[in-house]
C-alpha cells in the first residue's frame, strides 16, 4: 500500500494521516542523506500543505552521516535525532531500497510530483590521474572510508594492511580522519560503531607510520583545528614534520584570519617548538608516527618487485605562486620518491549522473542550477553536493539544502509551479515499482534494522554493529 500510509513490508494496514491526506502539493526528494533530509525538513516546516516522499537506494537512511562520519566522532551523528524526527513528521515519508535512475526514472517522478528535488551526494571518486594508481594497495578515501565505516558496496575492500608506511594524499578532515583510523589504539575504536570486520583487520594492522601529503603548503591545509589538534594528542603517536617546510610561518601569523592563525599555530608548535618534558617523553615512547608534507603532486605510483603491489609513490616538488587560499602550486622539476605499503587518496568526491534526462556538467560534477534550480528543468531541483560539489562540511549542507528548500516554496507559492493541478505523489509511483518487482524499505522498518544493530552492538559492548549486507537488512525489515 502506498501513500499517505507510507508502506510498509511489516505492516499493511492503512495508517491514517489526516494532514497528509490533505496535503495536494507533491514533492519528491531523492537521496536520504542530510542533504535529502535537511532539504525535506525546511520544506515542512515553510510549507503547511505539502507532502514530501524520500527516496534512497539504500534500505538505510542517513548518507555520509551514516557512512561518513568517523566512528570516533558520534557527537556529530547526533543530527540523526533530527532526521528521524523529520521521518516521523505526517506529511513525510521514507522508502529505503529505491534506486531512482534504475528502478523508477527522474522523469517519471516528475510525472507524480510537483516537484523532484535531486540531493543524492557525492559517489564518486576523483581520479589522479597518474600510471600506477591502479595497484595493489591504492585506495580512494572514500572507500576506505566506506570500508571501516559499513558502507555496503565496500564490505569486501579488505585494504592490504601488512606495511609500514601508508601515504595519504590530501590534507583535509577526511585525510585527517583516515590517518587516525589507522593509527588509534584498538581499544578506543572498540567503543565505537566501527565494523567488527574492519576492527579486527586494523588490530593486525603492521602501519606504524602514516604521512599526509598536500600538494600547496601550510597556510592551505583543508583540514581544521580539531581533527589536526586529535593527531597531535593521538596516544602511542608521535609527530614526525620538517620543520624547514614552516619557514616564514611565523611571520604570515600576523596577517591571516583567526581560524586559519590558529590552525597554523598548532603546526608550528608542533613541528617547530621543543615539546615541554612531559610531552617529550610521550613522544619518546611512542610506537607509532604521524607527519604532514606539503608542496608535493603525485606523478606516478611505484610496484614493487611482483609489478602488482604498490611499493612507493613518486612526487613532484612544488612551489607556490600568489598567496593564501588563492595561490596554485607549480612543479619546481624536482622529483622525490616515497617508500609505502599503502596508498589512500582523499582528494575529493564528485558526484555521478543518475538519469539521462537530467542535466549534468561533467566537469564540475554537479547539476548545472540557480539557487538550486535545475537549468531549463522546470520543477527540477537539486541540494547538497550535487549542488555545488563537495564541500564543507554537514551544516554548510544544512544551509545549501535550507536555500533549495526555500526556492521550491517559492515557485510554488508564486505560481512557477502549477500547484494546482493533482499529482498523484507516491501512489503513481507506488504500481511503477510494484510491477519491477522493487519492494520499498519504510522507516518503521528501518528502525527494525537499528534496532537489531543496536542489538548486536551490545553483544560486543559497542553502540552499534552494523549490517553489512543489503540482503540481510532487507530480511531484517521484513521480520
């Protein structure tokens, strides 16, 4: 049953929704990500007679929270409480496991929409673009990250972790996190929702060293105070950093903006200034290092003796011309070679195009729009990452998603949009689906699936264990 009733696999009775029911604006939001649903939530709350339908290919809900997040940070997997909330409003519902591009087309929402807002993120992986990145042993963040976090299409990554050094190349907050995955003492991932699988493999883990690679200098690091000040406080670590690379930091101190001063602060103590006694001997008794490079490109990554494996990376030395956050790096023609085990690239997502009818610029990776209209799409529109690419962080993509919202009211308030003529909204879409055999997850069966990770979770005295397959979590919605 589909509609105001928002199906369900456990429960096919019709659960009346008066407001729903009344609700004759339709709008459909694809991806249920923050994106999706900070998107859904400011449409809710502007607009008193309007129902909105979420789409995610997934059977779970949350995005890059979900998936993103570092286990170690759950403070900032609080915005759940908010999305859930939003799930649980009247006038919205969820249907997990829909793969829109596939299982339902773009334009056939637009059929049983007023409105198709698209805020399914950032999939992809940049390329670098150099001979060798296809070994053994090279991996993008994203998967990584994907891998240690329960990320479905990444379960089976089983990264080569029987190395030394791992080179990690970018430097912002996703670097940052990687690097302290690898490094963190297994006892404190524990109490995270980290994957038991993955979890037993970093306990193996032969890394001892990790260096984070940046192609500008100091003063363009994309990583912030908090995840840099974790590094520098990560127990059995120690900073390895060349302090040539700092020179004349000091006195670019006096004129960059606080955030950023700070920031460059704390390198400096930490790769320039004689650490204090007690911090001397921690890092004396460390086992494990840490450091940041700079003004280094990747050029080629380097096999090892069985021509399969990556054995070391190979990198030009640049130079910066302009300044701040506007100057660009340039080869010097010197070339430098690192040794490593491990290769992790973090140097951006960038979005995928879903549907042939909708419009997409590949070389920014994002929909071409206005405000978040899409271009010469009437009704079409688009939020989070796909809007603008990859960046910020979740409450930049809260704001991103508030001002889409905001111009979807807008065209139907003014009359841009026929508001007035009935779409049939979820229940158009629900026989579409029905007849290709696509059983739709609601969020009453999602929280089947939390409630059953929260289980397993603490079994293993963790927050939460995580399904790994679709399948299963489609049994568990079903049970």
């Amino acid at each position: 049953m589909w509609g105001p009733s928002c199906w369900s696999f456990s429960d096919v009775r019709v659960i009346t929704r008066s407001a729903s029911s009344a609700a004759h604006q339709k709008v459909c939001v694809v991806g249920g990500g923050p994106a999706g649903f900070y998107t859904a939530q400011h449409l809710l709350k502007a607009c008193q007679d309007v129902q909105v339908d979420i789409y995610e290919r997934l059977p779970v809900p949350f995005g890059l929270v979900r998936f993103g997040v570092a286990p170690d940070h759950p403070e900032v997997k609080n915005v759940i409480s908010t999305f859930t909330q939003t799930a649980h409003h009247a006038r919205c519902c969820y249907y997990g496991n829909v793969n829109v591009g596939t299982d339902v087309s773009v334009e056939e929402l637009r059929e049983a929409y007023h409105a198709v807002v698209l805020s399914y993120g950032a999939e992809g992986n940049r390329s670098m673009g150099v001979p060798g990145e296809d070994l053994e042993g090279v991996y993008p963040a994203k998967d990584f990250v994907g891998w240690y976090n329960g990320l479905p299409s990444n379960r089976e990554l089983n990264p080569g972790l029987d190395c030394e050094t791992a080179v990690i190349l970018g430097q912002g907050n996703v670097a940052l996190d990687v690097a302290r995955i690898l490094l963190s003492p297994i006892d404190e991932l524990k109490k995270t929702d980290i994957t038991q699988r993955s979890l037993d493999a970093l306990a193996q883990s032969q890394v001892r060293r990790v260096l984070i690679v940046g192609r500008r200098g100091p003063l363009q690091i994309a990583g912030t105070i908090k995840e840099l000040r974790e590094m520098v406080n990560l127990p059995d670590t120690k900073p390895e950093m060349v302090a040539s690379e700092f020179e004349g930091m000091a006195e670019a101190l006096k004129v960059i903006p606080r955030p950023r001063k700070r920031l460059t602060e704390l390198m400096l103590k930490t790769a320039v200034d004689p650490p204090a006694e007690k911090e001397r001997q921690r890092r004396q008794a460390a086992s494990r290092s840490w450091g940041l490079r700079f003004l280094r490109s990747p050029l080629e990554v380097l096999a090892g003796p069985d021509g399969a494996r990556v054995a070391g990376i190979r990198l030009a030395v640049n130079r910066l011309e302009g300044t701040g956050d506007g100057s660009v790096a340039v080869p010097t023609g010197e070339v430098e070679t690192m040794d490593c085990g491990l290769v992790i690239t973090s140097i951006g997502y960038k979005s995928l195009p879903i549907d042939p009818a909708v419009p997409f610029d590949p070389r920014k990776a994002i929909v071409p729009n206005s405000l978040g209209r899409v271009q010469q799409a009437a009704g079409l529109y688009c939020s989070g990452w796909l809007k603008t690419g990859p960046v910020g962080v979740i409450a930049t993509t809260m704001n991103n998603s508030f001002d889409t919202a905001h111009s979807v009211v807008e065209d139907l308030t003014s009359g841009c949009l026929d508001a007035t003529s009935a779409k049939p909204g979820s229940t158009g879409i629900g026989p579409l689906l029905d007849k290709r055999g696509v059983k739709p997850v609601s969020f009453s069966d999602w929280e089947k699936i939390n409630q059953e990770e929260r289980r397993r979770g603490a079994a293993q005295g963790k927050p939460r264990e995580k399904l790994l397959d679709v399948e299963e979590m489609l049994k568990t919605a079903r049970t």
